[in-house]
C-alpha cells in the first residue's frame, strides 16, 4: 500500500492510543498536521512555545492513565525549545513520544532550513532517537520508540520524519500490529525471602517511598503496617504514600527533612527503598544516613550500589515485588502495633505544624494557613502541579497528599517554568477531575503567557502564584553565606495584567483574611470553566526545614579550608552590613 509518512504516524499514534499531540506547526510537518486535523485523533494541541508543549505532554503522561504524552515540533528551534521539557522527562522517568519534522532526503541540497542534526541534541536527554528513511519504517519505528518509552525505566523516545516523505506517498508495506506489552516477571522468591526476613529482624525499619512506587500504594501500607515502620518518600514521591497514614513522617529522613521524618529515622537500622535512586534532592544534599541493610527494588537495576550498596537488590516492577513482599511478611507474621512510634510521629507533626502557625506574618499570608485551607477545600483527588522553587518545600512539607491525590512536579532536573503548562497537560488528560498549581512568581513569568492555551479551550484551572518578588529559593540560599541576594528581586509584576493578557480570570489573596474566601472564588471560576489566576502576598521570610537543612549539610561536606573562608567572610559582611 501507498501512504505517506504523515498518514502512517497519524495511524500508528492512533493505534496507541495517543490522545493529544503538542507543538507548533511549521513547514516540515504540515503535511502531518493536516492528517491529524483529518483524522481527529490524535487531537493536536497549539501551543504558545514548544517549552510548554514539553512540560504539557509530561504532565499527560504523569497523570493520565490510559495514554502518554506526545510532541509533534518542527525541526532544529522547535527541538531545541522543547529540550528543557524533554530533559526533564528523561532525569524524571517519565515516558513521551517526540515525533519532530526533518529536512529533506530526497535531495543532497546544503545548506537547507533547519538543518542540523537532531539525533545528536536528542540522544544525551532520551532514551533513543530514530531517524525513519523509508516509508515502510514508519509505523514499525513509532511502535518501538512507544515500547521503549514504556518500558524498564520510562523516558522520551524522539523520532524524526523527514518533509518529503510526509509529503509524498511510498510503499509502506504491510502494516504491523502493536505488540502486547509483555508481563512483568515475577521476583526470584529467595530475594523475597531474605528481604522479609532482614527487615523483620531489625530493630528499627524504615520504608522510603519514590515515584516508581505510585501504583503499589495498597502494598505500601500493608508492609508499613506488617512492620510498623515509618515511611518517607522522595519529592516526587510524595503521592505514593498516603499522608494520612499514621506512619507517613513526610519528605525525605535526613537531616533536612522535618521533625518527625527526622526523628522517626534516627535509629533506622534496615530500610526498604522502593523507586528511588537516593539521588540529591531527597537525601537532603546527599546528607541522609542510610543503614547497611538495606533492601532496594527499583525497574532499574543500574541503580544498586549507585549511591548506597543494598544487602538486598530486587530488579523489577514495584507491585509484583511489593505483593510478594507483602505475602511473604504475611506468611511469617507481621509486628505488634507500635503505639509510642506512631504517637511520637502525631506530635512531631503537630509540633511543627505549631512552629508555623506562631510565625508572624505581618500584612502577608502565613503560608501554613493557606496550605490548612487549601486541604479544607480541594477534594483528595484533585491533581496538585508544582513548579521549582520555595513554593516546592513549602508544599512538600506542609501540603498532605491524601491517598487519591496526584502531585506532579519536576525534580532532579528542575525546570523552572513547568507548572503553568504542566496542568494544562494534566488537565487535559483528567477532565473530571480538580487540577490546580501553586507557583512562585519568578516560575511564572516564564511560561505564563501559556495560559492563552487554557483560555482557547476553557480549561477550568486554578494557578496560585506566590508573589513576593524575588527567586526566593535562591534569594534565601545566598542571605545565608553571602548577606547579599545579587540579581534574584524580580521586576514588578502585574499579575491582574497577565490574566487580563491571556483571558484569564483575576483574584487577588492580600491578606489572611482573604485566604478562604479566595480559594472559595477560585474554585467556582474553574468549575465555570475559566481559567483563574490567584494572586498570593505570600510571606517567605520563614524557612522550610529544606532549605535549612540542606544548606548546613553541604556546608559540612566543604573542605575544612574552604568551611573556614566561608564563615569568615559571612561573618565580615554581616558585622559591616
């Protein structure tokens, strides 16, 4: 059969059950974005700037179920702008198809628009790059780049079709079926085993929870309560452990984390690690105590030994593994209740929670009360969109994530920028349910025009944007060893304007008072369909526990020399202002 390109991806994105493509349409791939509008499905989704169809197609696959996310750019600028959101899908494990144009084949022309070789830009920030030179490659290339997008340790998969042949038709062969995706194996039942025994001999066991754990949430709290065991979770994690658990301690266990993760975890002395490859962020600036006996399951096998040696290292996918483990506590009898663990977490908790609700805030808004009022209204469900900032701690720590509830937000390669078009990525993919963001101001600016594309399809979202400023992660990490924050205060931002830009809706939270009474009207702006954006007087002058934490602990692993001039000079500037 005849067929060009264009309609061969168009059928082969269908056959996956793609349901939105993101991107710009340029001169190297009109031809499929004509099919798409032909075909209906895929449903190709324009965007303000190829950044935010990145971080949109990532949130699709975060928070859909049934489908991922998929690019569909003009070569060269379109790649290139796409990049930060392809990289962060690829550091984060997120699977995407990027379907780019590519110059002409067919021809030996130099010299020609958007020439450059995109496999060698894609290939450090994907899992694979594809180049299709024949017509019957197409539809069989696609298939791959979604197996391996899916598979072992998801990613970006990028696969180019050059101009002529989604312009002219060639011979496509007889078109493939997809494949069925092949069934986890089982776990060797000896690593079982010795994992059910090691953590139930400990005096002391931990869980730490990552993002690779999301869908083995009911063996979580089953092994957690075999083993009465405090559990904490990477950033990322955060919505793989219900936080309403009476063993959930919070975000991390070094000595970043908060009180009770802090606490719980003083004496750890065996660990089961699931999804997680103990990497910067989670472990406080690599800071965390992490005992000899440790049992780690992860897709990925590369990551044993990585950062820690496991006594015992399980490859494989979390809820097959996890239900072993979960049988096999069971079959050699599960702890008594630890009444003082779990009493001692309750007040560790409430204790910092009273740490923050003393904290004066003046004129702005205390952030603990917006995050009790928050919790108050939005249902468990609701999909909650971080960006890369204070704002991130301050959620991670204060924001429970209830057992239905989602959480996207970019971690180990924090882009900025990510959660104005993120949770129209999310949204698009969950309709039904409730998608708001919270996102510092400075994150704002760099993606909120992006919000036209929310207005263009009434997306009922809701973007609180913390406004005080200033890059205020930054800002508060250079007051500390500096006494100087250079070139973090950002220009005057007028938020009401950026709504009345892009079509939004505008409330404004410039008091404490305002805090309910502005969630309330938020919410039934979106639930109108009307994409709202609400203005919060936040106050940062307080510390997270992250921020503080982290920055003594990278402080302790400077060289003594270095610890010394440091001090020294901080100790000049704040005695001479």
């Amino acid at each position: 059969m005849k067929k060009t390109a264009a309609w061969l991806a168009v059928h082969a994105l269908q056959q996956l059950g793609i349901r939105y493509t993101f991107g710009i349409p340029g001169v190297h791939n009109t031809e499929l974005y004509d099919e798409l509008n032909s075909a209906g499905s895929p449903e190709p989704v324009l965007v303000t700037h190829e950044g935010g169809a990145s971080f949109m197609a990532d949130a699709v696959s975060r928070a859909a179920d049934d489908t991922i996310g998929a690019l569909a750019i003009v070569p060269a600028a379109g790649l290139t702008h796409a990049a930060s959101g392809i990289a962060e899908a690829f550091v984060d494990g997120i699977p995407m198809l990027v379907l780019t144009g590519g110059i002409r084949s067919d021809t030996d022309d130099r010299f020609k628009l958007h020439e450059i070789d995109q496999l060698a830009i894609a290939r450090p920030i994907t899992k694979a790059a594809f180049r299709v030179l024949r017509h019957d490659e197409v539809v069989p290339t696609i298939f791959e780049a979604y197996r391996i997008a899916t598979t072992g340790t998801p990613g970006p998969v990028l696969v180019e079709i050059p101009v002529n042949l989604q312009m002219f038709p060639g011979d496509a062969g007889e078109l493939p079926e997809r494949a069925a995706p092949a069934a986890p194996p089982a776990p060797d039942p000896s690593l079982i085993r010795t994992a059910a025994e090691l953590l139930l001999g400990a005096a002391h066991p931990g869980l730490f929870v990552g993002w690779g754990a999301r869908g083995a949430i009911d063996e979580l709290v089953e092994i957690a309560d075999a083993l009465q065991a405090p559990v904490a979770t990477t950033l990322q994690g955060l919505a793989s452990f219900p936080a309403e658990h009476p063993l959930h301690v919070g975000f991390g266990f070094s000595p970043s984390a908060v009180p009770a993760a802090r606490h719980a975890f003083r004496d750890c002395d065996a660990m089961l690690a699931v999804g997680t490859r103990f990497a910067e962020i989670p472990t406080g600036s690599f800071a965390a105590q992490v005992p000899d006996a440790l049992v780690h399951v992860d897709i990925d096998p590369s990551v044993f030994g990585a950062n820690h040696s496991a006594r015992v290292a399980i490859a494989g996918d979390a809820k097959p593994v996890l239900a072993a483990l979960a049988a096999e506590l069971r079959r050699l009898g599960p702890r008594p209740a630890d009444e003082a663990l779990v009493a001692r977490i309750a007040r560790d908790k409430q204790a910092y929670r009273d740490e923050w609700l003393r904290h004066d805030s003046g004129d702005r808004v205390n952030p603990l009360r917006f995050y009790d009022e928050l919790r108050r209204r939005v249902p468990d469900d609701a999909i909650v969109v971080l960006d890369d900032g204070n704002h991130t701690y301050l959620t991670a720590e204060l924001f429970p994530i209830r057992r239905s509830g989602r959480l996207l937000v970019p971690t180990d390669f924090n882009a900025m920028g990510y959660a104005v078009p993120a949770a129209i990525g999310a949204k698009l993919a969950q309709p039904a349910k409730e998608v708001f963001a919270i996102v510092g101001d400075g994150c704002f600016m760099m993606s909120c025009m992006e919000i036209v594309t929310a207005t263009v399809r009434s997306l009922g979202i809701v973007w609180y944007v913390f406004s005080d400023g200033a890059l205020a992660q930054i800002a508060q990490a250079q007051q500390m060893p500096y006494n100087r924050k250079p070139c973090t205060a950002l220009g005057g931002l007028n938020v009401e304007g950026v709504a009345a830009a892009t079509g939004a809706t505008y409330v404004a939270m410039d008091s404490a008072a305002r805090v309910g009474p502005a969630i309330d009207e938020a919410r039934r702006l979106a639930r109108e369909g009307r994409p709202t954006i609400v203005d919060v007087r936040i106050d940062y002058s307080k510390r997270t526990a992250f921020t503080s934490g982290t920055a003594a602990s990278t402080f302790r692993r400077f060289p003594l020399s270095q610890r010394i001039r440091f001090l020294t000079r901080a100790l000049v500037r704040r005695a001479t202002g």
